[in-house]
C-alpha cells in the first residue's frame, strides 16, 4: 500500500510523467527486450513498429492512476487488458520484469527529476498495479481449469479441417491432440495461439468464429502481406499439422436482454460476429448483420450467413456492403446514412469490429444516431486505444 507521502507525490508528479509518457513508452519497450529477449515473443513486431503498443501502454498507466481511488471502477476498466494477457498465458513472474524495465525507462526520461523517493512512489504505484493484475488474471486462469474440458497453460491442438473462406481468409478448425474434451466459450471470445516458427515460438490471438461445440475450436485469419504468423498459418499450416492454445478470452460479448441487436463488421472484423448472430437468434432477438468488404471475392462466410437468414427469416436483416462490384445489397462504405437506415426503433445494442479507422467512423455515427456509449460495444484485433486515435 502506497504511503500517504508517496499518494502525494504521484499526484504532484503525474501530469509531468503525462507528458513524457509516450517517450518513456519508446524507450521502454526496446530496453526491455535487450535485457530479456524471450519475452519478445508475446508481443507482436507489426504493433510495435506502428505505435500501438506503446500507445496502448501509455493509456493504461494513465486509466489506473486516475482510477485507483475506485477499486470497482479500476477493476472495470482493467478488464481488457486482464483478458488479452489471459490470451497470452502471462505468468506472475512477468511483472517483475516489466517494473524493472519500466522504471528504467522513466529514470532515462526524466533523468534528475526523478529523485529517488519520487521513483519509490512510482515503483510502488507499479506494483499495486501488477499486485491486481495478477490477482484478477488468477480468477481466470483457476475458473477456466475447473470447467469440464479446461487446461490450465498451453494444451496442444492438431488441425482438423480448413476451410477458405474468401480471397484472404481461412478457416482452421482445432481439435486437441489429447482426444479429450473442450471447454466452452463466450460468443464473441477470442482464443490466444503459440506457433513455432523457425524454432521460435510466437503468439497472438484470433477471434472464434463459430460457437462452441465441446470437440474443438474454430479460428479464420486473414493473410497479411506482411502478418508473420497470418503468412505462417496460410503458407505453412495445414491439416494434421499441431499448435498450442491458451484459454479463451474477451469481453466482446452479448448483453443479456431482450432488446435489438446490431452488428457491423468490416472484412476480418466479421469473425466474433457470426457466433454473436448466432446467440442473439437464439434468445429470440431482433437481429441487423451490416458487413462491409471490398468485393465478392473478399467477402467470407457469405453462405453461412445466408443460411441463417433462412433459418431465422422473421428476424434477421443481413445486409452486404461492398467497396466495389455489383454483388451486394450496397456498393460503397458504411456510413451514417446506412446505419440511420437499418437502425432498428428503441434501444438496441450496437455490436462493430473491423479497421480502427472503420470502427471510428462507426462510433461516431452511432453516437450522432442517438445511440448512448454504454449500447456501443467494439473490440481491437491489437491493443486497444482510443476511437478517434489517428
């Protein structure tokens, strides 16, 4: 528990550690895999050279400096990053650390302003934060064990099946190699993946894109150009080939009720939605499907979708929004026009997952439609950040 002199000099020194926050966030990242490079592996290389990271870094340690005064509001607001780290499988002899490094990188910043009973407060701060951290990402860890089909750590997975789905995406169903069963998950959950590639091990996390079953997982990943693990699974994977997952993860999920639901996706951002579609459909919801794509070819899991919409003919509204072509119900983009049309009356819960510049012009929409930011629900495919980031 920080004292009361160290709760004072983090609230005189916060706005100047503000300031230097994205700088110390450069700096630290780049220390910390020199000093322990196997822990390079968990992050990915692309969010590093974009910004992302760092970023995302930034904006946690502001969210939980302001926050602390409320443990509820603070363990809220921590729930994204608990869930991601679960997808990493992150361990609590990590924190340590990233204390290290993290203070290292201040103390670069900074220099002489930071006196040592200044970076004692700073240090303290740190670990009340990892101390709740590993306390929350515990929880998870222990209830997902004790489900029926639950591991704890990585558990080995073949693949099963593939499936291309569109010009870029494929699917891979994953079934474990023990013959054992399988734990649900939430529609909407994304699931963290540890491949070797060239003797390396790597991870990341993809969306489950079809709900569960007890017998394995489905995930469909799109092929970037320059997507080292997305160009391993593409390129290199193929049925009967083996990999690790960890437990499933995120907060991307259906709020109970009974009010409409609306989800909006562009290309890849598609993935959590077809198991939130399926959910809604079956608590007997109104549901809208907006996705977005660039053409036909690019355009994934066209006929699942148009099987649903038999099945459920008297309550979803699928609709095809394509860049360019003549295959859909719209050429062009989502906009606030689209939205204001298919928008269903009263409240309905509005579900986007696509490009962040997608999901900022969504946002924005929805908000300028009257939609209030607590029915707005959105998830990154990376570390999270602000809507109207750049």
């Amino acid at each position: 528990m920080l004292t009361h002199e160290q709760e004072r000099l983090i609230e005189a020194t916060a706005p100047v550690v503000a300031e230097h926050l994205d700088a110390i966030a450069q700096r630290f990242y780049p220390l910390m895999f020199a000093r322990y490079p196997g822990v390079a592996s968990l992050f990915n290389a692309a969010h590093q050279q974009s910004g992302a990271q760092q970023r995302a870094l930034a904006g946690a340690v502001l969210a939980y400096v302001h926050l602390r005064q409320d443990p509820a509001m603070a363990r809220s607001v921590l729930g994204t990053v608990v869930e991601k780290h679960v997808s990493l499988g992150i361990q609590p002899d990590q924190y340590p650390i990233v204390g290290e490094c993290l203070m290292a990188a201040i103390g670069e910043e900074l220099g002489d302003a930071l006196t040592p009973d200044i970076a004692d407060a700073w240090g303290a701060l740190y670990e009340e934060l990892a101390g709740l951290l590993i306390e929350l990402e515990e929880r998870r860890y222990h209830a997902f064990a004790q489900q029926p089909g639950g591991w704890r750590g990585l558990r080995r997975f073949g693949i099963a099946a593939t499936r291309q789905e569109s010009a870029v995406i494929r699917s891979f169903v994953l079934e474990p190699e023990d013959g054992g069963a399988v734990a649900g998950h939430l529609p909407g959950q994304y699931i963290g993946v540890r491949v070797s590639i060239q003797g390396e091990p790597v991870y990341r996390h993809y969306s489950l894109s079809a709900t569960a079953n007890g017998r394995g997982y489905r995930i469909s990943i799109k092929r970037e150009p320059d997507g080292r693990v997305s160009r391993y699974f593409h390129d290199v994977l193929t049925v009967g080939d083996s990999l690790d997952l960890l437990p499933p993860a995120g907060d991307l999920t259906l709020h109970p009720g009974d009010e409409p639901v609306v989800l909006v996706s562009g290309g890849v951002g598609q993935t959590p939605m077809l198991s939130l579609a399926r959910q809604a459909l079956e608590q007997q919801r109104q549901v809208v499907y907006l996705h977005a794509a660039l053409d036909a070819e690019h355009h994934a899991f066209r006929n699942e979708i148009a099987l649903l919409q038999t099945e459920h003919a008297n309550r979803l509204k699928a609709v095809t929004i394509h860049e360019q072509g003549e295959e859909a119900d719209h050429i062009g983009r989502i906009d606030r026009a689209l939205l204001e049309h298919y928008l269903p009356t009263g409240k309905p819960r509005c579900y986007f997952v696509g490009p962040q510049g997608f999901m900022s012009a969504v946002n924005q929409a929805l908000a300028d439609l009257g939609i209030d930011e607590s029915r707005r629900h959105f998830e990154h495919f990376g570390p999270s950040r602000p809507l109207d980031a750049a």
